[in-house]
C-alpha cells in the first residue's frame, strides 16, 4: 500500500485519464457528484465531457464515512501541521488496513433516500455515472447505486472514481485509474500539508 499526491496538475491528468476511460465505452446523461471530493471530481468530468460535445446534466448528493467530521476538529487540523508526511502516510495506511478488516461483507440492510432533484433527474435519465473521488469499503457507492436502481431499474448505472483503495470493496467501479492499495492525498484532503502544494 502507498500514498500519492494529487493536486495541481497531477489531478488534472487524473481527471483526463479517467474521462477518457469513461468516454472511450460510455455516454451518461447524468452524473452525480458524491460531496465533497466527488462532486470535484465530478464537476472537472463534467468540463472534459462538454468539451468533447457530450451533453450530461449534473446533480450531488453527500453521503460521508462517521470518520470524515472528526477529521475536521481544530485538534486534528493543528495535529496535521505539526506530524511529517511520512507518519501522516503511516496513519492513513493504518486507517486503512483498520476500515479493511472491520468493513462490512455484505450490503447492510438499511437503504438511503435520495434527495428530491437526485430522484428526479434519475427518474428521467438513461445512462447513470456515479463519480466519487475513491472507493474504500464501496458502502457509500453501493448504497447509491441500490436507491438509483430503485427510482430507475432499467437505468444503466456506472461507478467512475480516481482510486479504489481496498482488495474487496461491496461494490467495484467500473471506471478505476488507480488500483487497489493506492491512497491518494487530494487537494481537499484532511492531511493536506502546505507543503505538499
């Protein structure tokens, strides 16, 4: 397992690979924006498509890890600046292992319920992308997918995000640039150090 950086221009290339892998086999006409890094990764898709003449309406909805408001403490922020990037690295790869052997095997039972715009447009659209940043557990996307399934059976539903991070997540993306075990730092990212820009 490692950890990579991708801000910049380095996420720009990101984001152009993994539009290219979409465009090379699909067409959406909706994308959906998973807040907060998703729907970043989504909107720069979004650019990529327009500019290759695909029209695809937008929408975003949040669905977040229990973790993600915790990182955003003043303790944490503070913790951050002061810790090296290389422990910084070590305890994303403990986060890591740790979310892997405690993730769930098998869909849970409880289901979500999108948004009113979410539902609608997906009611109306044939051809679905789900963008999120990355996949860890898959949870949060197979959670998505299972409520859009459900407003739209017949909808052809794909998952693009720029890494997946664990062996054996719920659901995989169809769409992937980074492979399994590949942590990545984004501009948005909790452990963002000023340094790394």
């Amino acid at each position: 397992m490692k950890v990579i950086t991708l801000i910049d221009n380095d996420f720009d290339i990101a984001v152009h690979r993994l539009s290219d892998m979409v465009m090379a086999d699909f067409s959406p006409d909706l994308a959906v924006g998973v807040l907060s890094g998703g729907a970043v990764v989504a909107k720069a898709l979004m650019e990529r498509f327009e500019q290759a003449g695909l029209h695809c309406s937008y929408t975003q909805l949040r669905l977040q890890r229990q973790s993600t408001p915790r990182k955003q403490t003043p303790i944490v922020a503070w913790t951050i600046r002061v810790l090296p990037t290389m422990l910084l690295d070590w305890l994303r790869m403990a986060e890591a292992a740790w979310r892997e052997l405690t993730a769930p095997k098998t869909m849970p039972a409880d289901s979500i319920s999108l948004p009113d715009d979410v539902a609608d447009a997906a009611s109306k659209s044939h051809r679905i992308l789900v963008v999120d940043d990355a996949i860890d557990t898959g949870l949060t996307a197979a959670r998505i997918v299972a409520a859009l399934k459900t407003i739209n059976p017949d909808a052809d539903i794909r998952i693009a995000v720029i890494a997946s991070t664990m062996k054996h997540p719920l659901i995989t993306a169809n769409y992937c640039l980074l492979p399994h075990h590949v942590l990545v730092r984004f501009p948005w990212s909790a452990d963002l150090k000023p340094s790394h820009k």
